[in-house]
C-alpha cells in the first residue's frame, strides 16, 4: 500500500464520471485517514497552474470549511502532500474565520507555498497536526508608525516616515536606495498627495504571509485604505489600494489617481508589456519615456497612437542591474488606466485621465489590487497576481455544512452543468451589453451628454452588471444591478462546486464592487445610512431616487467571499450591512414582503458567520413581523415576494430561533404552494426546507422539480434569481442548509 492508500481511507466518496463528460474539474476524493477516531476525514485540497508558466515555492491562500467538531479550539493544522511513497508535511500558516459556537473552528484561511509546474495540478491533504517551521519566514515588527516587514527576499519599511506608501530598503541581500513608492490624486482640478498614514497596523503577522494596513487621506474629502500582503522568499508584494469619497460634496470629479515607483540601475532601459491576446508591445525608454493607455474596453493608447486591442495588464521596466514589474490582473475591465516608463520611474494611472473626470458618489468606494515585483537582475516574476487557482474539493466542502447552501456536484452534476453554462452566458453578454455613460443623473435638461459603450466595463462598473429595462426613460439614466439577488453568493458557491477559473476571476470583481461601489461608506446628510448597500440605481450610488431599501439587500455573498479568501473588506462590508439590518429592526413596522425576508436572511447569515447574538434577535424579529403582517391566502401565486419572506422565515427558523410562530406559518406556506404549484421559482426554497425538516416527500419532490426546470436566462439578473433558488432548493433536499 502506497502512503497517499495509507493516508486515504478506502470509505472516501469519489466524484461521478458524469461531471467530467460536463466539464468539470476531477478532484481529490473525499478521504478519512485512519488515524481519526471521529469518523471525519482529512480536508482534501487542490492547486492548480492555469497559465502555462512554472512556479517556484509558489504561495497559495485558501479558505477551508471545516465540519462541526473537527478542529478543537487552540490546534493547529498542517498541510500535507504524497509522492505515493512518502507523506511529506509542509510549513503552514492559519487562522480561523468562523467558529461552530463553541465546536471548533468552521473556517481557516490556510496559506502554504509549492511548486507548480504549467498547467500542473497538485493535491493536498489538511489535517491537524503542527506543521514543520518553514526556512524562509516573513518577519513584521512595528515601532511606533512605521511597520518594518522583511520576507528572506526582500526588506521594506510602511508607515509614518517612509515618505509615501513604503520604501524598498534591499532586495536579495543587497541595500537599495530608492525613493519611496508614492500616491498622487487630482480632482476637482486640484492636486492632493496621500498624507502619511494615519493609522498603521498588522493585520496578519505570518510566518509565510504578512499583510499591514494603512489609512489617511488624500485630501479633497477623499480617504484612503492601502493593504500590503508580503509572502516569504518571494520577491514582489500585492498592494490593495482602496479610495473612499468621504467629503460634503455629492460627488467628487476624479481625474486621476496615480502609483509612482521608482526605478534604478545602470545602463539602456526597456520596457514590455502584454496583450489579452498574448501579443508583446517592447521597445526602449528614452528621455521623454513611453505611455501605455487602455482608453475602453476595446481600445488602447501607445503615447499618441490609438489601436484596438486590451492590455493584459502585466508591464516591465528593465536594466541589466535592476527589473520592475507591475501586475494589474484587471487591468482593461476597469478602465480608463495607464503607464507611464520613464528612466528613473513606472507610474501606475489606476484611473487615468481620459474621457473626462469620474464622478464618485458620496460614500462611494473602490479597491484596485496590483503587484509590485522587483528583480536584483534583469529577471522578473512574471504574473505572480494570476494564473493560481486553489479550492477545498468540492464534495468536501458541501460535506462539512460550513458554506451555506453548498451542494455536492457529484450529487448534483446536472444542476451544476446548467448553473455553468448559464454563467458562460452571462459573460457574453457583460461582454456585449450596449448602455449609456451619462455625466449627470438625472441629465440635465437641455443637457445631455451621453457615451455610448459596449460591455459592462469601467472602473465603478467591472463585477456589476447594467440593468435591461432601466434605461433612460424610467430614471433618467440607465441602471446598474447592485449584485440583485446576491451575485456573489450565487459566484462563490459556482466557484466552490466546480473550481473554474474565470468563475474565481469574476467573484473577486464581483465581492469587490458590491462591498466598495455598492455600500454606503460616508453619508453626512444620512449619517445612520452609513453601512448599508445601496439598492439598483443609476450610476451604481446615486441618491437621486430614493435612499436605502430593505428589499434590495444581501450579505450572504459578502461573508462567502471572505470565507474562501480572507479579504479583509468583504467582511468590514458585510458587518456594516449588518449592523445597519440590526438598527433598522426596531422601527420596520411595515413593507412588502421581501423588506422582510432579505433583511432576515442576511441576519441568519451575519449570526451563523460571527455568533453574535443580537444579529440572532434581530433576525428574529424581521421574520416575526414578516408573518404577522403578511397573510398567506392572500398572496400564493399573485405576490413572488412572499417567497422571499418565507426564505428569510425558513431559514431564522433552522439556526433556531426560539419563536413558536415561525413553524406553523411556514408549513402553512408550504402546504399551500405544494397544492396550488405557482409558476414563480421564488415561492418553492421554503418548501423544500420544510418537506425536509418534516420529512415530507411530496413537498421535496415538489421542490426538486421546479430545481430541474429553471429558467436562467441569458443575462445576470435572471441567472442569479435561477442559480441561488437552485442552491437553495437543492442543498434543502439534499440534507443541508
């Protein structure tokens, strides 16, 4: 018997063959090692190499669900790999997420390094045990404001007196003297540099994964938050860099905000950068330099020369004695960006000025994530900010009942198939979708001044998607989804069953423009909107028609998407959602039904991911008044918003909600759709949890029926309303919540 026989028990659950004749990715089986006398196996993980380039002691970040009772508080956990020989421990880093109450850990965010060959796949085993000590550690010491972070490779110092955002100290060994790295803003036709931080902190200390945080202010009503994630032995870092409109002003006229890096070395410099279509623009940088320009989605800038086309995203400055590169994996989705070469700096537009100044609501947000990566020689990493993709197997995570509304795709292959080919659909359209850019909204009489553009691409636009039907002639100006019906939820769980990379790509665009674009940062007209999301509108934050909506609101996506990565801003937005959610409970005396049931599920969510009480009691609340005010013979079949009232209902009702009520009006509910069958998807979730907590066969079966004929549409709106009543359905049926 081999180790990995040895290290698998021969009880494990494999994946049908019918996934992979659709597409699928074919997993690690689902194991239980011997030595667990609990009967729960080893969390089987997988990395995979998806650009064809070879990755040394590559680092690799992953959220791991954990079953009840699997992880006792305190142990830790190592990562392990077989050669089907020898089973072989490796250096690892975790800290948990979420907790089962007082059973343990529910998710660890789990880092380690490996080596990928390209296109390579590699399978790991989580168990707990403690890990060896790696021998290449990330070191962060704070002495007052400054944080100095030295990862083997390279030594910088962020803080106070860094003069800017950080300042390379040495690389390799070797001491570098450069200026630091700086952030420059204009607006309103003023221009602001980025003060020295005001608040510096260590957010994640390693050993082989470092992040720091660091806030001020531009000036101009314009804050920032500026995290920088370090790896050990690796020569780059990732810079997540996020402004916030925190002024009086409605609006701020934004007409660039650049990154200055500097460069140094001897000798004739060269840049390069790529195309999406993996063609190469090189050449020299001489005096005056060199720019490169993505203008739209369609169309770039080589210094005054306009072509079709879309950069890539990955730039490279070069000498023989000193290299820097600059990865921005959405680099022509979020439009208008450019660099700019010159012999002694790489400036970074991550919003160029083109097409005239950006118009950022009040409260608004926006995160841009790039690297950094710095050669000793004329050597780069090259792309280290994609080309990974790393998951639990997916039979594994629906197992463990950690993520909400999970189904197995070994199970479910079907569903899955449909769910992904439908998301295939709606990238096409995102990709084709005709909308009007408008200056003012509403547009001034008279006044009009509109763009036409192709796909739902720009820098307040990328992860949302435009809304047919809300164009010009409803509110003045088209409209933008704001992740109607939990988009990221509906990308993370996709992501989650089958590991598809272009799924990863757009729930990281889509987490990350619901949790900036689409919540209320800074409101000093509303200051107790501040938290809470807006619901769809013109110009994805305008106050123009109307405030905040509880029918429009969703968390589940938000803390789903911070569960599989660990992103520190998904999870700020979905407390402040929730948080907003909790103030609200006490005076909703009112609404139609889904004002009840939305603000419900997302308490459900908030208490299951944080614990925390008063999330429970509120929750509780929204669905105690729900059921009061709203009759069921009245509405089966006439109003699909009762459906989501009673999702909401179902689900207070499973993490135990303590109310007698609850129950009888949900079987009543249930009864009734089961015997009238409306056509409306939105109706039949509930139904399926009470069939399953009542061990009902009709009302399941009634269930898994309308999970087999869904409508997904061709375009986001009606491919998030069928995939997420689809997890939730089937996760019911199946025996999970």
């Amino acid at each position: 018997m081999t180790a990995a026989e040895r290290l698998a028990s021969p009880g494990g659950v494999r994946r049908s063959r019918s996934a992979a004749s659709l597409g699928f990715l074919l997993l690690l089986v689902f194991t239980k090692p011997a030595a667990r006398a609990d009967g729960v196996g080893a969390a089987p993980l997988e990395v995979r190499e998806t650009n064809g380039v070879q990755r040394r002691t590559w680092p690799v970040t992953i959220g791991v669900p954990l079953p009840k009772e699997w992880l006792g508080g305190g142990q830790a956990v190592s990562v392990v790999e077989s050669d089907g020989q020898a089973v072989k421990p490796l250096p690892t880093q975790s800290r948990a997420l979420s907790y089962w109450g007082g059973r343990g850990a529910r998710w660890l965010l789990v880092d380690f390094q490996t080596d990928l060959g390209p296109r390579q796949t590699r399978r790991f085993y989580l168990h707990p045990a403690v890990p060896p000590a790696p021998k290449v550690a990330v070191s962060v010491q704070q002495r007052g404001g400054d944080v100095e972070i030295d990862n083997g490779v390279m030594r910088l110092v962020a803080g106070k007196s860094a003069g800017g955002v950080f300042r390379l100290k040495s690389l390799h060994g070797k001491e570098i003297k450069l200026e630091a790295v700086r952030a420059e803003m204009n607006a309103g036709g003023r221009s602001y540099s980025a003060s020295a931080p005001q608040v510096v902190s260590i957010e994640e200390g390693g050993p082989l994964r470092a992040t720091v945080a660091l806030s001020g202010d531009y000036g101009g009503g314009v804050r920032y938050e500026i995290r920088l994630q370090i790896a050990a032995g690796q020569p780059y870092l990732r810079v997540l860099h996020t402004f916030i409109a925190a002024g009086a002003e409605a609006f701020t006229p934004l007409q660039r905000l650049r990154v200055r890096v500097p460069f140094a070395g001897k000798g004739e410099a060269t840049y390069g950068a790529r195309l999406a279509d993996g063609k190469r623009i090189d050449g020299k940088v001489a005096g005056k330099g060199v720019s490169l320009a993505q203008i739209d989605a369609a169309t770039l800038r080589r210094d005054d020369a306009l072509q079709s086309g879309r950069l890539a995203g990955w730039f490279e400055l070069r000498r023989p004695d000193f290299a820097l590169g600059l990865d921005a994996p959405f680099f022509w989705q979020e439009y208008p960006q450019a660099v700019h070469f010159s012999p002694g700096e790489l400036a970074y537009d991550l919003r160029a000025d083109f097409g005239g100044p950006a118009s950022i609501g009040v409260g608004a947000a926006k995160t841009h994530d790039f690297l950094l990566v710095f050669g000793k020689g004329s050597d780069l990493v090259v792309e280290p900010g994609r080309g990974t993709v790393a998951l639990a197997e997916p039979t594994w995570t629906a197992k463990s009942g950690a993520l909400l509304n999970a189904v197995d795709p070994a199970r479910e292959a079907r569903f899955i198939g449909e769910v992904s080919d439908a998301f295939g659909r709606t990238l096409r359209s995102i990709e084709v979708e005709v909308w009007d850019e408008a200056g003012a909204c509403p547009q001034p009489a008279g006044k009009a001044v509109e763009v036409r553009r192709t796909g739902a691409y720009g820098m307040l636009n990328w992860g949302d998607w435009n809304y047919r039907g809300y164009h010009d002639d409803t509110k003045g100006c088209d409209a933008w989804g704001n992740q109607e019906y939990d988009l990221t939820q509906v990308l993370g769980l996709l992501f989650a069953a089958t590991g598809r990379a272009e799924v990863y790509d757009f729930l990281v665009a889509a987490a990350r423009h619901y949790g900036d674009v689409d919540v209320i940062h800074h409101q000093p007209q509303h200051p107790d909107w501040v938290g809470m999301n807006h619901p769809k509108n013109p110009q994805h934050f305008s106050f123009d028609y109307g405030g905040v909506d509880l029918g429009h609101t969703w968390v589940e996506g938000l803390f789903t998407y911070h569960f599989l990565t660990g992103d520190a801003r998904a999870w700020k937005a979905a407390i402040g959602i929730s948080d907003y959610l909790v103030r609200r409970a006490r005076n909703v005396t009112r609404g139609n039904p889904r004002q009840y049931g939305w603000p419900a599920l997302a308490l459900a969510a908030a208490y299951e991911a944080t614990g925390k009480g008063a999330y429970l009691d509120a929750a509780r609340e929204y669905a105690r008044v729900g059921v009061r005010q709203h009759e069921i013979s009245a509405k089966i079949g006439k109003d699909w918003k009762l459906g989501i009232l009673a999702d909401g209902v179902s689900y207070v009702d499973a993490i135990g909600s303590g109310d007698p009520s609850l129950r009888p009006w949900l079987k009543e509910y249930a009864a009734a759709v089961t015997k009238l069958q409306p056509q409306d998807i939105r109706f039949y979730p509930a139904v399926a949890y009470v069939g399953r907590v009542t061990d009902n066969g009709p009302m399941m079966s009634t269930a898994r029926d309308v999970a087999a004929r869904i409508p997904y549409g061709d375009w986001a709106k009606p491919f998030t309303i069928g995939a997420r009543t689809g997890f939730r359905i089937l996760s019911q049926v199946d025996g999970a919540r």
